[in-house]
C-alpha cells in the first residue's frame, strides 16, 4: 500500500497548496509505515517537491489535459491508484481538485473527507478532524471505505520543508477520448500579481469605496502587502471588480493567514466564505457592521482618510 498526492499546478507551475498536500501526505505515510507518491500532471519543475517530502514523483505529460477537464483528471488520478497500489489519496481543496474529489470517490468507492485540517488522530478507525458549518465547528469523522481521499483545507497544515533524495520517472496515463465530452472552449484567467487561491494575505473592499474610480487605494495596499484584491458581491454585481474577485459562500473562498476587510459591512454568506481566514481586520465608518463582531481587530473610521495613512506607515516601515 501507498499514499497518493495530487500536486496541483497551473500553466505548468505548482500551486502553493501543492507544498502543503505533499508535507501533509508525507506525515500520513510515515504514520502509515508506507511510502509516499506524487503525481503531477504537466507540471516543468518537479524537483521543487523534493523539498517537502516527494520520495517518488510521477509525471504525466500530455497537451490534451493543459485545459483543465475534471473527468480526464480522475481518470488520470485513478490509474495512477490503481498502478501504485494507494488506497490513501491526498488532495488540496482548490475550486478544481473540489470538482475531481466527488467523482474521484464514485470511481474508487472510497470514502471522501473534505475541509481535513490536521493529521489523521487515529488510523484504526482512520479518523480525521474537518472544518464543519461553515467553518464555526471541527468534526472528527470516520472513514471507514479501504480505499479513502482527504481533502486539505488550505492553509490548515502549512507549509514544512523536510527535504528527501526522491526518484521521477514519467507514467503513461491512458486518454480516452471519452473523458472528454465537455470541453472547454475558451478560457479566462484573471489578471495580477497575486491570484485569490494562493495569497496569504487578501484586502477586500466592498459599496464603501462608493465607486470604482476609488479602487486605486485598494490596488496600492495590496501592492505594499504582497496581496491579492478582492471584493464584495454587490460590487462585482455592479461590475465594479470582476466576478473572479467575489469572495464569499457565494463567491470564491478565502483561507487567507490575512484578509483586511475595507467598506464591506459583513452579510452572513461573505462572512462564512472568509472565516477560514485566520486574522480578519475590518474598516468601516460603522461601529455597528456586523463584521465588526467576527474580526480579531478593526477599526471605525473613513476608508479614504484611513487607507492613504495605512499605506504611508507600511512604507515606511518597510524602507526603514
């Protein structure tokens, strides 16, 4: 037996959460006594996954699956499995690993664990501890298939350096024909620096800043931080901000270790999708916003005198 990482990657680079998944399914295979596996698809720099624990990759190179297609992908996961022995698979929690997980599951009957947050507690009964209600509670669930699949939330193990002397070699994956009857015609990705998915830090503003015209401030704070932009959904309803950065239940999810909240009032659905994130601050002119009552910090004041100084003293801090 074995344990299987799906290292997930775009345009041929690996995502942040692939570092994580990998250290994570290392540990579980260590619990287990068994080795580790890592499958990457299309990915160029595979020996970045030595630096966290990859004893052997495998590779899958194939031009067919450079536009993502979740039913090729399951396929690919599945033989990879079923050629390795893995009855343990481990897989982050991006939009498209959640469309591979369920169908994943289907084809292996095995038991699917979403939003894993720590290492197994126990192995007999294989038990895990998940994000539950929409990130209010922890659950300890069973799973009690032979065959079993966690899905790690993001930024809930971390990523740990634990460096091995691995071994790549390429498996020729079979593509039928079949896996693709949905296809993409076109794909949009959205612009920047820092995507959504990967930041650790996100500063998100909302109908406060009263205008898109007013977003520059917002840009140049994320610029300072490192961060990703994000909004609020009535500002991507009013095409203020691209749908791409409407965070909330409703829009993308934030796991963010920061996400600075600027005008936005706090409506139940955008506060469960960020609640994953592990320090909120909020601004706002009203001390009674909702948000006020789920931030760790915040502050009560007028976005457009309190953001130019923010901006100022981060400056500064940094130069000196």
């Amino acid at each position: 037996m074995s344990v299987l990482v799906f290292a997930n990657s775009s345009d041929g680079k690996f995502k942040k959460s692939a570092f994580e998944v990998v250290g994570y399914g290392k540990k579980v295979a260590e619990q287990m006594g068994v080795s580790v596996i890592v499958l990457s698809i299309n990915a160029t720099e595979v020996s970045e996954l030595y630096t966290y624990g990859a004893e052997k990759i495998l590779t899958v190179s194939n031009d067919k699956l450079n536009t993502f297609n979740a039913k090729a992908y399951t396929s690919v996961i599945k033989e990879v499995a079923d050629a390795e022995n893995a009855n343990v698979i481990v897989l982050d929690s991006s939009i498209n690993v959640l469309h591979i997980a369920p169908m994943l599951a289907v084809a292996m009957d095995a038991g699917y664990a979403s939003n894993v947050v720590s290492l197994p507690d126990n192995l007999t009964p294989f038990t895990v501890k998940r994000k539950a209600f929409s990130n209010k509670a922890f659950s300890n669930t069973v799973i009690s298939t032979e065959n079993k699949i966690i899905g790690v939330a993001k930024n809930s193990y971390g990523v740990h350096e634990n460096l091995v002397s691995g071994s790549s070699n390429s498996f020729d994956a079979t593509i039928s024909d079949k896996d693709f009857s949905i296809k993409s015609e076109s794909v949009e990705k959205a612009s920047g620096n820092v995507t959504i998915a990967d930041a650790d830090t996100v500063v998100s503003a909302g109908r406060g800043l009263k205008g898109p015209e007013n977003w520059g401030m917002i840009e140049e704070l994320a610029e300072v931080l490192g961060a990703a932009t994000a909004c609020s959904k009535p500002v991507s309803d009013l095409g203020w901000r691209p749908h791409g950065e409407h965070v909330g239940q409703t829009g993308k999810p934030v796991a963010s270790n920061l996400y600075i909240a600027i005008g936005i009032s706090g409506a139940i659905q955008h506060l469960a999708g960020i609640n994953a994130s592990k320090v909120k601050v909020v601004i706002n002119t009203d001390p009674e916003a909702p948000f006020f009552k789920a931030a760790d910090y915040g502050i009560v004041g007028d976005a457009f005198e309190v953001v130019p100084k923010l901006i100022e003293k981060l400056k500064a801090f940094k130069a000196a």
